[in-house]
C-alpha cells in the first residue's frame, strides 16, 4: 500500500442528535438519551424529530425522482447535500459507497404487503427497493460521475465502506472518496426481528439502552435512525483529521449472531489498526458495545487483551441507539467531533479509571452478524 496519506475532511449527519455538527456536539455533551415511545410496538427507539422528517418530505415532494424513495436513500440524500455544501466539491470525479443494514425495508415491507392484500405492486417497487438505491440516488443528486457502490455487511457496513474509500484513495484511482451509512429500521417487522432473538430492550425509563454497563443480566438493545457520511480525501481541508490506521478480521463462529468470548475478530482488527498507525495505544476507544449482554462483555475483553492499560472507552448507543448499518459512521462523528472539541464524550454506565485532557487519536470498533470486525483510528494532524 502507497504512502499516501488519507484525510477525514469533513463528517455530515442526520440523527435524532440533531442535523448539523453544532446540534449534535450540543446534544452529546447535554449528556440526554434520545427515545421515544414506538407506538405499533409499544417499545422505545430513537427516531428523527417532525421538523427532520418535515425536511424529508419536502426532497420528496420538490423532485418527482425522489416521491417512492425509502426514508433510508432520503436521509442520505439529505445527509449528501449537507456534507458537500460544507466541503465544497473541488471534482465532480467522487466515488460514493453508502452501507445499510436492512436498506429500503419500509418501502419493501410496504409494498409486499400491498402485494399481499392486493396482488399488485406499486410501480417504482423494483429500483426504490434495491439496496443498490442508496448510494445511486445520492450520486445522481449530487452529480458524482465515480463508482456507487452500496452493501450490507449488517452493523459494520459503513466501516466497510470506509475500508472501500481508504483502497480507492490509496490506490491512487480517485483523490476523493464519500462514504458512511444510511438506516431507517423502525417498522413493526425490524422490531419484531430482535425481540424474537431476544435483544430488545424492555426497559421504558430514561436509560433504556445500557451500553458498557457491564454489570447489566439482560440485553437492552434499541433501534435508531441515522444517516451519516465523511468526505475523505488524499488532500487535507482545513480542519481534517488524518485516517492512521484501518484494521479488519472475520473469525469463525458457532451460529449467525454469535461471537467469540474474548471476540478474536475485534483483538485482530484493533491489532491491525494499531500497527499500521504506528501506535501502541490510543487516548480512546469507541466501542461497538450494542447494549446486549455477550456483545459488550466479549468487546471489553478484546479491548483488554490488546491494551494492558485501558484507554478511555466509551459509546453512543445509549444515547441514540443501535442504528445497524449506521452506527460505524456515527461513531466516527463521535469521535471527529471529541478530536476537535478536544473533549472526551463520557458514558453514563462505565466510570473510566482516567479522562484524557488531550485527544490525539480515537479507535473506532464496529462488529457485525457473520463474526467480521472492523477498526479504524483517526487522529488530528
């Protein structure tokens, strides 16, 4: 691999923790769960605000393109249009890879049961169902001419992404590279999902998602809505952080949502990450820690196995939710946004022996359903 250096310029998203970088920072350090009830299920989730899903409908009304679009290819539009406003695109020659857990599965959960009750579909069902949409949709919004390219590699799908935009960069076959995630996984049926592999959360206080508490003998995941995507680039914008180090592993496993104890995959993608960073240990660590039971516990372990001393570990997910296919990139936010606040992000539920005054470099873990694991550290400059 070239010694091509890859720059995190600028970081978008759209989440209940709000719809610009100001909102969000405001809403982390508020230290405030975002939940709401889920009526159809009477269970809570994190989802946008009226005034976000507002927004959402007026891109669906002003283009007649966009009127059958999924919420999922609709955040990432308008996470898109947010980023690249910001950024400023010096070339319309950008490739894009959006990765979604579920992807458009309220239009197609619609749709088949329109087809169920009716025996006809809607006639835009094929191309607004596609996985494939997502990332499409916002390259033709956007006017990018490089490759879209959109996957579900379930809850690490958009580090994998980040992985795709690092090779292209280094490659040297593009200097500029948008990647991230898109989930809109609040219907009936994704809930029904993961309360019949019995990970949803009973809980319907403040804190029903308990992510890193440790101490907790029942799983408490919680499902979120969120799009968010980082513009990389070979060439620095003012206030970019660096990308140091990419690690990533698949371990065998013993049944489709399983993971090892001591969670090898994720003891080899931070190993990776590490070595290729040049570093022995980071002020920080983002875990994936999705609030269930085994996942958090097996992610500890690895964390101590590979770092004889801890570094600060926290997450977001109690906060916002599991997001699936999301919930990489929105921990990469979270941790761009801690390197240039300078300003460790605490959780509620684990007392950290140490907080760092000065965040130079934060890992960043995200696991998924198939044991693969993906780490990435960024680091300011």
């Amino acid at each position: 691999m070239t010694n091509i250096p890859i720059y995190l310029n600028h970081i978008s998203s759209l989440s209940a923790l709000g719809s610009n970088p100001q909102e969000v920072w405001k809403s982390l350090t508020a230290q405030q769960p975002k939940f709401n009830c889920f009526k159809e299920k009477g269970v809570l989730v994190s989802s946008l605000s009226a005034s976000q899903y507002k927004a959402l409908d007026y891109i669906a009304d002003e283009d007649k393109r966009y009127s059958n679009l999924d919420r999922t290819a609709l955040m990432a539009i308008a996470v898109g249009r947010a980023l690249t406003k910001k950024n400023q695109l010096r070339t319309k020659k950008v490739g894009i890879n959006i990765g979604s857990s579920r992807g458009a599965t309220q239009t197609f959960e619609n749709a088949y049961k329109q087809y169920l009750q009716h025996g006809e579909l809607p006639f835009a069902t094929s191309p607004t169902t596609t996985l494939g949409n997502i990332a499409t949709n916002v390259a033709q919004d956007l006017g990018l001419e490089g490759p879209a390219i959109s996957h579900s590699i379930t809850c690490s799908s958009a580090l994998h992404a980040l992985l795709n935009g690092y090779a292209f960069l280094k490659s040297g076959l593009l200097n500029d590279f948008i990647v991230g995630g898109a989930e809109a996984p609040l219907t009936d049926f994704t809930i029904e999902q993961m309360q019949v592999l019995k990970l949803y959360s009973k809980r319907t206080g403040d804190f029903p998602c308990r992510s890193l508490d440790f101490k907790k003998s029942v799983n408490t995941l919680v499902l979120g809505e969120a799009a968010c995507l980082a513009y990389m680039g070979t060439t620095p914008s003012e206030g970019a952080v660096k990308i140091s180090g990419i690690g990533y592993a698949t371990e065998q496993i013993s049944h489709s949502i399983s993971l090892s104890a001591d969670a090898d995959c994720l003891q080899k993608s931070m190993v990776m990450a590490l070595q290729q960073a040049n570093l022995e240990t980071v002020d920080a660590v983002i875990m994936h820690a999705p609030g269930t039971v085994k996942g958090d516990l097996s992610e500890l372990d690895a964390v101590k196995s590979v770092f004889p001393q801890l570094p600060a570990l926290t997450t977001n997910k109690w906060q916002i939710g599991h997001t699936f296919g999301a919930s990489g990139a929105m921990s990469i936010e979270l941790a761009y946004l801690m390197l240039k606040h300078n300003t460790f992000i605490e959780n509620p539920f684990y007392k950290n022996a140490t907080i760092p005054t000065k965040i130079n470099s934060v890992l960043v873990n995200a696991v998924g359903f198939g044991g693969n694991a993906v780490s990435v550290i960024i680091s300011s400059e």
